[in-house]
C-alpha cells in the first residue's frame, strides 16, 4: 500500500501506528523523527522503525505516508519544518487529541497545501507514555475519528480511510467543531476531574494514609490522572473554551447532589442515581445506539 | 471453624462471602435470608445457601457466626429483628461501606449485647449487585476493615481476624471516625463525582452522540456510576457531612485548574498535573507505602 511512512514523534501513538502498519504488511519501511535522539534510537532498536531520520523534513523525504503524533502543541512548528515537502502525492496525518488548533495551524502554516493533510484522532491511548509502550493493538477495534475540511483531498481522504481500517480501527468524520466539543464532554473534562481529585487527595496530611486504603473504585476513577503532563497541558490548553463550558454543567449537575445529601434526601437523591446507574450499566464502549432503552 | 453461618442479605457481598467460606472449609452449613424470597431461593438454588430461612432471626438462630450484609440504612432494623439472640457465643458482622452509622445503631440497638458486634468493611465490590453475580475471590487480596469499640469483645475480634485472613483477605483496624473519614476521600466522593459527572453527560441533547464516542478513559472513570442506586443512596446519606467536606476540598483543586486554563498558563498546568501523574503512576492498590518518593 506504502512505500515509507514518515513517523514523526517516536512516541506511544506513532510507535504503535508503525508496528501496525509493518504487522499488517501495509508500509515498506519506515523512517522516524523524534525530538529526543534517544527515543529514535530506542525506537530503531525495538525494531519500530528502520531508520533514524535526523530531522523531521528528512523523514518526509521520500515518504508517500507521513504521520505527526506529537503533542498538539507542537503541531505548529512541525508543520513549519516540514511544510517545503508537503504535497498532495503524500498524506498526511496527525493523532492529536484536539481537531480545531491542529486545523488552524494547518491552514496557518500549510496554506494552499493543506489539503494534503487529513486531521485523525484515534480514541485510544494508556496512561503509559513512551515507544517502549507501543502496542502493535493500540488502534485494533478502536475509533478512529476524522475532521476532514472543505480543502481537504478527497483521494487522500479515502486513504486514510482505508489505512485505518486495514489495521483494524473503525472510521468515523466530523467536523473539527464538533469533534472538539464532543471530546471536552467525553475525555478532556474526565481527565481535569480526575487531576483535580487527585490533587485534592494529595492536599491533605491524610494522604498516605487515604491512597493506602483506596480500593478498586479509586484505582479506575483516578486511572487518567496517571495521563502524561505535557500531553494533557496542551489538550486541555488547546480546548480550553469547551472544557470549561463542560466544567460548568457538571458543576451544577454536582451541586444538585450536594444540596440533596445536604438536605438529606435519600429518595430523591435514589431517583438522581438510579437513571444514571443504568444508562451506564447498559452503556458499551463503541456501542452508541439504543442507550437510552 | 464455624458450625453454621447465619446469612442476612443474600445479595453480591453476602453471596461471596458464603462461597469464600464454604471453599476453604470454614463452615458446615449456611442458612440464608433476604427481605426477597425470590433472591433467597436463587442463592439456594445456586448453592451459595444450603437453606432458606423465614426471617432473620430464624438465620440466627442455630448459627455461631452471622453476617449481616444488608444496605446500609437496613442495619437499624435488622439489629432489631435478632437483638433477641445476639450473644457473646456468636459472631455478629457486617459488610457496610459507612462505620459511625452503623456501630450507633450497634449501640442503641443492641445496648450491653454490643461487644457481639465486630464492625468490618471489605473494600471490594462490584458495579453488578446481586447474588447472581457473586464471586467466591471477592474478598481475596482485598482489605478488610474492622472498626471495634471499646465494648467489642476480644476473643469475637480474633475470631474477625482469623475468618478474613482464612479467604484471604487483609485485616486492618481503625476506629469508625478515622474510617468514615478516610473512605469519604478514597471511595464516596468518587462515587458522588461519578454520578454528578454521568448525570451531566446525560443532562446534554448530544448525549447519545456522546455516549456513542467516549473511550477507554470514559469507560474507567465512569465505571463506579454504574454502582447500586439503593446501596450508594445510603452511603452517601449515612456520611453526608465528611462527603461534603470532601466534595468542598475537591471544588477548590478543580477552581484552580479552571482559573488556570482560563488565563491560559500552560506551565503552571503542566506543574500542577506533574505531581498527580507522578504519584498515580507509582501507586499500587493496597501498597501504601512509598508513595511519594
């Protein structure tokens, strides 16, 4: 299908993408870039990718698929280095988390090429960064959502449909707009939640004491709160008009509880529970129909 | 070890606990009651009971040790229905999630025969309740809190000890104050922080879409909003005040997360997320020591 993906940022994300396309005999060779000449050469070491590229232009050099999995932050000055060799013969892709700013600085910087670009955002990750991380499953069953924009190649578009699906994730379009309105609710404002809980444990002079008596509930509430920093500054930076809006609703739907444990309203505070108790005991991941039964 | 446990509420906790002993040998027969025939003649028919006992002090009556596993605002009443048989011959023990409620209606209850009484919270559970969901390791690996007052007789406090460590469980004692206090932090907040997320989610018209996109992320946080609406309405009324001392603790992280993704500082967000994903990503459930490091 390809001759050489360009991987640029030898991370979690782009390392499980290499080993997926390789497993699924999709790509040739692979030529990767990290900011860290470490990391590239772990990444070269595990067999991830073929060759160190000591740039990131380099590793678009010769590259009919070129993935960015970089923190979305750094998609702006990426697509500057890189942005002499973009083209329409190549696609190009990105995983971030966010789809507004990543489309914004492709315009921005990309111009009259940006068309080249599809913006991808697979819904799957671990809280464990790093290419010794990287699991050729990553994106197995997984969605994978694409904010295609008026500009975009539809031929380059379909490709990317169809590099997804060959290794095993479900494609699904939206617009940037919505994708990121979407994701505050889903994940942007789980993931502030479960930092500022976590940050509200560590607070206290108990704190020892309370992690060593958590349980099961806790280790999977607080499960994202082990996401990494850098990854999740930018997110949460980038989305920030959303998440707040998001953060307002359950600061409401939180205080509603609050008043009826203050007021000490079990029946009602039962009636608040119980339909929520079986939407999610009904709800599946990936399912998205007939949820509300 | 025992001749007969007397079973009070046949449900997740109870059920698994009557398995747990039956493996290791514990116990010769089990005698089981629940406020639903149907749900005793289930546990029966499913081997978790050898028998079917009318009332509660019938599963008393005849037993050595007794577990009360009824929801938590049930303690009242069922300590009323066998106060009339409660001994220091026997072992009386509950599996409530809260502590100060349930040794005051010890107490007032059960007046000089109090010391019967050893108060025990297993943390462990379920989202799924029900007896048809219990496990004969529930309890396995998993910490047993025991909360005796003065009163508490010492000799039914080493029996206590010596039935959990048998089915493998952890024993750690605390007094009911300290517990309600810890488990507040660890364990009721998650829950109330769950359901006042879910709920918010709900509350939106996109929330099939929503539903239909969330992840793996998603899928942890949430999964505790799932748990028993009559079980978590007593929990959350029975330790209202130290849930909402906590809930307040936690408003305050979160306002501080909000100001800073309002004045859009990366840095101090990147700082602030560093430490909580430090700390989540060394712990382990259960370890409690070194956490910090």
């Amino acid at each position: 299908m390809f001759k050489q993906l360009g991987l640029i940022g030898c991370g979690l994300m782009g390392g499980s993408f290499a080993l997926a396309l390789k497993q699924a005999g999709l790509v040739e060779r692979i030529i990767g870039y990290s900011k860290s000449p470490s990391t590239t050469e772990r990444a070269r070491q595990m067999g991830v990718i073929d060759q160190a590229a000591e740039s990131a232009l380099l590793a678009v050099s010769g590259s009919d698929i070129v993935l960015l999995a970089v923190p979305v932050a750094a998609t702006d000055i990426t697509f500057r280095a890189i942005r002499h060799l973009v083209n329409p013969d190549v696609l190009f892709m990105d995983v971030g988390s966010t789809k507004r700013d990543v489309v914004d600085a492709a315009r921005r910087v990309l111009k009259e090429r940006v068309g080249a670009f599809v913006p991808a955002h697979p819904i799957t990750g671990k809280e464990l960064a790093g290419v010794q991380h990287a699991d050729v499953d990553l994106y197995k069953d997984r969605r994978i959502i694409l904010t295609p924009i008026a500009q975009t190649s539809p031929v380059l578009l379909e490709k990317a449909h169809a590099v997804w699906t060959a290794i095993g994730a479900h494609v699904q379009e939206m617009t940037p707009e919505a994708h990121d309105a979407a994701f505050a609710a889903v994940s942007h404002l789980p993931h502030l939640l479960a930092f500022a809980y976590f940050t509200s444990i560590l607070q206290q002079k108990e704190s020892e004491q309370f992690l060593a008596l958590a349980g099961p509930g806790f280790r999977d509430f607080t499960r994202i709160a082990a996401s990494d920093p850098a990854i999740w500054r930018d997110i949460l930076i980038a989305n920030r008009e959303e998440i707040l809006k998001q953060s307002e609703r359950f600061r409401g739907a939180l205080g509603v509880l609050e008043q009826v444990l203050r007021d000490c309203q079990g029946e009602a505070l039962e009636a608040l529970v119980t339909g929520v108790s079986h939407t999610r005991s009904h709800w599946r991941m990936g399912a998205g129909k007939n949820l509300k039964k």
